[in-house]
C-alpha cells in the first residue's frame, strides 16, 4: 500500500510522532478498490496538532469536534480528518456520541473503540507498513465483520453501528461473524435512540449498497438493474441488505410494516414471492434515484388485505405508511423528496393491465410529467420482481412510448409552456379570476388535439372556454 506525496509531506510534519491513515480507506486499499476519503490519526492532541500548524508549514488545523479528539487538517489542496487516538464512554442506551472521551497513546486502544476489525486497520505513512491491532486483515481476508470488542459492549454502544454493519455486509459480501449476529439481535432496539437523519443515511446507502458491491466483485458493466442478479449471487447488494435489516430486528423499529410483508403469499399466477421479496428485487432492479418509492410501493399489501380481503387499494395504503415512515417522526426525508414517492407509489398501478385508452394516458402523462420517467422505471422493476415474467412490461413500454410522442409533438406539460398567458388573456378582456382556470382547460385539451399546439388555437380556445362561463 503507497500513498500519495502529498500525503507523505503531510506525515513527515507529524514526525517523529507518527501519523496513520485509518478505517475505510485502509479497508479499500488492501481490497483494490478506490477510498473517497482519507481519515487519519494519532496520538497527538489536537492542541499538538495545531501547535505544528501554528509553524507555518503549509498545514491548517481546524477544531471540529475538540472534545473527542477530532480536526479537519488542510494541506496541499487536501482536507483530511484527524482523530486522536482515544477510548470512548458511551450512554447506556446506545446513543450514537460517546458521552465523553479519554485521549491514550496506545494505538491498541484506539482500535478496540472502533466497530468492526476490517475497520481498525492503521497504514502507517512514512514507513509504508499496515498495522493490524485487532485482525482486520485476517477477517478481511476470510470476508467476515467481527466487532473489535467483545460484541455486546461494541454494538450496545452505539445503535448506528448496528445499521452499519447491515450496509457493510450489503457492500462487501461480507459474512457476519456468530457472536457479532447475535448481539446485533439482542441490541436492535437500540437504535430507536438514533436520530432519523442518520438511520436514514445508511438506509440509503443499503439501497444503494450495489454500486460497491459491483466494483468490488469486478462484474462486467458495473451496476445497472440487468446486473442486480449477479451482485445478489456474490452475497452482496440491497436484496442481501434488506434481508439482514428484517432478520436482524432492525425493520421492527425503522419500517415494522417490512415485517408484515415477509411470508405474505402473493397468487402464483402473478408473483413468484412473497411480499417482502418482490419489494426487495424490485429495490434491486430500479435506478437508484426511485429505490425508496420502489421500497414503500407494495408495503401496504398485508394491511390493506387484512382490512378489505383483496389488495386492490394497496397503493393507498403505502401511500399512507410511506408518508408516515419518512415524514419528521421518521427518516425525516426532505418533503420534496417525501412527495416525489408518494407520487410514484400513488400511479404505480396506472394502466397496470395497459387496457387504459390512449387519450387517457396522454391526459395522465401531461398531468403527471414531472414524475413519468421514473414511474416508467418503478413499473419496468415492478414487473420484473414478480418473478413470473421473461417479456417487457408492455404497459411501461406503452407510456414511454406516448411520453416521447408527446415530447416529440411538444404538447405542453403545463400552464407555463403554453403559447399563450394570462397577459393575452386580460387584453381580450378576461377577469384576473377566471383566467387560471381558462389555461388549465386549454392545458388539457393541448394533450389529445394536435391542432391545439399554436399560439392562435390556444387563444381562440381560451375565449371560447371564458365566453361559455360568461353565458
């Protein structure tokens, strides 16, 4: 393992004290795979640390958090994050922050803080050397996540870890070692004491935990939805994710409605599944800008059963959990991302048997264009997941093809991209309060009427349509 020269002028400040790169990028090193980030640490204090900064050597040494030992270093054009080494005291309760710490020199001790051994590997800079306080590099090498502590106390510590360690095994493939299985079992409840925010970060990077597992298994073409097979049979990927997040207890707390959907039987003539696996391939077989709207689009299947005895209003019911599961009290998603998957979740059923005229679909296209494209793709996984298919999803198939006819024609999409506006309206002599009104219905009637598309028809339709609410 090499290091950059920028990164070796930066070590040659600490010296003679040294200074490691350590975690993740150690991890990907030694894996063959890139690092995004680099971390480092030490057993310098940040008050050294910014001593040797304060010499003017090229070095900018920001607090971050002094508390727990943290800085972020500028050198070279570069940030970095520096951690002294330490060990941590944590809340009973499994609360993601140490109540407080105590800096050590003792490199040993540093490792035994952190959660998984595969991540409690130090590369030392200047003499190029790997060192393994806790073996990391024999479990990365029998591909196993084993906590650096005993299991219990590491993952009562800190309920996040017990998401990371679910992303972890998504990512990589990896096994989970016995005693670090159970224990994640036995501490699941904890992480109802971390804040939504940061469940909902590693939830969407076990979604997304495909795009690491492709690099690191060197599948051809890397990640697409045709791939998702392949990366599910190395063990790696969201199927695998999700499977551990229910399995473990995680799901219980986060999303307990997943609980319901794994074992619902589904009739054979349409899925292969049950629920919670046609939900998890077609997590897998969607882009990853739609994986929560692919996650939350059957969920409410069970309850909706249950309450009617058939599942035909299951989109309003997951419409119904999604935004209960995502809102504040939850994953505290952003609203406009909330309201995209409720969309997507409300039509995914549209035209469901591609039986729907096509008039009405263009009219459902124009009102709906802002989420089309990814409803097209949530319909493609959709189908795929059932299991029971081998031919293209005809219906998503017939809605592109309208979709790019429409753009082809541009037929407009919304008030905006008329011709016309309420200017031209007020001139001919139309009232401010009927004019939002007149260009919604000339809107409409753009979707199916070719000759619809000048400014003139626009404007002789709209006079029409206010004159006929005069009489």
């Amino acid at each position: 393992m090499t290091s950059d020269n920028g990164l070796k002028q930066l070590a040659e400040i600490f010296y003679p004290n040294p200074v490691y790169a350590v975690g993740g990028c150690v991890r990907n090193a030694l894996l063959k795979m890139p690092a995004y980030d680099t971390d480092l640490c030490g057993a310098l204090t940040p008050e050294d640390v910014c001593a040797l900064a304060d010499k003017k050597n090229g070095l900018k040494a920001v607090p971050v958090n002094p508390r727990i030992g943290t800085l972020k270093l500028l050198y070279d054009g570069k940030s970095y994050e520096y951690t002294t080494f330490r060990k941590d005291n944590y809340d009973i309760n499994g609360g993601h922050r140490p109540l407080n710490s105590v800096f050590t020199k003792d490199i040993e001790t540093d490792a035994r803080r952190r959660d998984f051994t595969v991540n409690a590997l130090y590369y030392d800079i200047l003499n190029d050397t790997v060192i393994d306080p806790v073996g990391g590099c024999k479990d990365l090498e029998k591909r196993v996540l084993k906590t650096c502590d005993k299991a219990d106390i590491t993952l009562s510590q800190d309920g996040l870890r017990l998401m990371r360690l679910v992303r972890f095994a998504a990512e990589y493939g990896f096994e989970i070692d016995a005693d670090t299985y159970s224990a994640a079992e036995k501490n699941a409840v904890l992480i109802c004491g971390i804040s939504g925010e940061r469940v909902r970060g590693e939830l969407l990077k076990i979604l997304s935990s495909d795009k690491t597992a492709a690099l690191l298994f060197g599948i051809d073409g890397g990640f697409s939805p045709e791939n998702a097979d392949k990366i599910a049979e190395f063990n790696g990927g969201p199927l695998r994710g999700l499977r551990l997040f229910l399995d473990i207890g995680l799901a219980k707390y986060v999303i307990p409605e997943l609980n319901d959907c794994s074992g619902f039987v589904q009739p054979n003539k349409y899925h292969k599944f049950d629920v919670f696996t046609h939900i998890a391939k077609a997590v897998c077989y969607s882009p990853y800008e739609i994986r929560t709207a692919a996650l939350f689009h059957d969920i409410g299947k069970p309850v909706c059963f249950k309450e009617n005895g058939n599942m035909y209003r299951h989109a309003a019911y997951g419409m119904a959990i999604a935004k209960n599961r995502l809102g504040q009290k939850g994953l505290k998603f952003p609203i406009a991302d909330i309201n995209r998957t409720l969309g997507l979740i409300c039509h995914h059923m549209f035209d469901i048997d591609g039986k729907v005229s096509e008039s009405k679909v263009r009219l459902f296209v124009q009102e709906n264009s802002n989420i089309v494209p990814d409803l097209i793709e949530l319909k493609k996984a959709d189908y795929r997941a059932k299991g029971v298919n081998d031919d293209e999803c005809f219906p998503a198939v017939k809605m592109n093809k309208i979709y790019q006819e429409m753009k082809r024609e541009e037929v407009p999409f919304a008030v905006s991209e008329l011709k016309i506006n309420g200017n031209d309206l007020k001139r001919k002599g139309c009232k401010d309060s009927e004019i939002g009104e007149t260009l919604k219905a000339v809107l409409k009637a753009c979707a199916n009427d070719s000759g619809m598309l000048n400014a003139e028809a626009q404007l002789e339709a709209a006079l029409k349509l206010s004159k006929h609410k005069k009489d």
